[in-house]
C-alpha cells in the first residue's frame, strides 16, 4: 500500500485561530483598493480626451465601483460599472458592428458633421472597433493587485505568528 501520513502538531490549531478572518479581510481590503484604482485609471487616463472623442463627461461620471462594506462582503468579487447614464459604454468597450440609428422620441435625429446642423430621420451609424478600456485598465494594475494580496495574507499570517507566545 502506498500513502503517506501527516498530523498538525498539537499547538498548531491554537496558532491558527483568528488567520483564516485576517486574510479573508486583506483580499477584501485589496479588491476595494482595486476597484478605486481602475475606477481612477479609467476617469484619468482611458477616458480622457481623444480615444473616445469625448465631449460631455458623461462616460466618466457614470462609471461606478461597488463601495460595499467590507464586513458585508460574501465572496472575492470586485465591480467597476457604468451605470445607466451610459448605456452606450459597453458597445465603446467591446465595439459596435455597423447599425441603423432611428429617432424614436423625436421626428428627426438633431447633430452636427463637417460644421453643418443636421436632421434626419435615421443615419447609418458605420459602427466603431473595440476601445477596450476596461481592459486595459484592469491588465495594468494587475501586477500590483495581485502584490497586494500577497503581502496582505503574508502580513496576516505574521501578526498570528508574532502574537504566539
């Protein structure tokens, strides 16, 4: 028969006592720290100016995190989204194939193009490749976030350590 056998020394479930709560509370203070980060990213960086050809703000300001208490948190899961002010944000990330645009509150669509005032009906929207920002924004802060939950559960395993007598 082939296996082996292990056993916890007697003092190690005393010792453990309290870890399991300190890590789950660093991963859950890391998340939040990474969902303000990309929050910040976005608004600063990828949604600033040109890429998107921003005009109102509007974009930015609908982009929220989930500021959830971290003693009601249930599981490891962070949010960043935009809200209903934007519903436009997700065809900007992933990008939109080429569509009709149709008034549908108003007889005519109102804009501007090459310095003229315009009204149409519809327009052939020729559709728009993915800006990926979210992406973006998360693949650059990864390195750090994943650092941070590192350190966060180390330094809850050595406060239980340092306080063993």
């Amino acid at each position: 028969m082939t296996g082996s056998t292990w056993a916890f020394p007697p003092d190690a479930v005393p010792r453990m006592e309290g870890i399991q709560s300190r890590i789950d509370t660093e991963i859950k203070k890391a998340i939040l720290r990474e969902e303000l980060r990309v929050q910040t990213l976005l608004k600063t960086k990828y949604l600033s100016g040109d890429p998107i050809k921003r005009r109102t703000g509007n974009l930015s300001r609908s982009l929220h995190i989930d500021p959830t208490s971290i003693s009601q948190f249930t599981g490891y899961q962070g949010s960043v989204f935009f809200g209903e002010e934007a519903p436009y944000a997700y065809g900007l990330e992933v990008g939109n194939p080429p569509h009709v645009i149709r008034a549908k509150k108003a007889k005519s669509l109102h804009f501007f193009a090459g310095g003229e005032e315009l009204f149409r009906h519809e327009v052939d929207h020729p559709g728009n490749p993915p800006f990926l920002f979210v992406q973006h924004a998360l693949d650059e802060t990864a390195e750090q976030f994943f650092k941070e939950i590192g350190d966060g559960v180390s330094r809850a395993i050595s406060l239980k350590e340092e306080s063993t007598p």
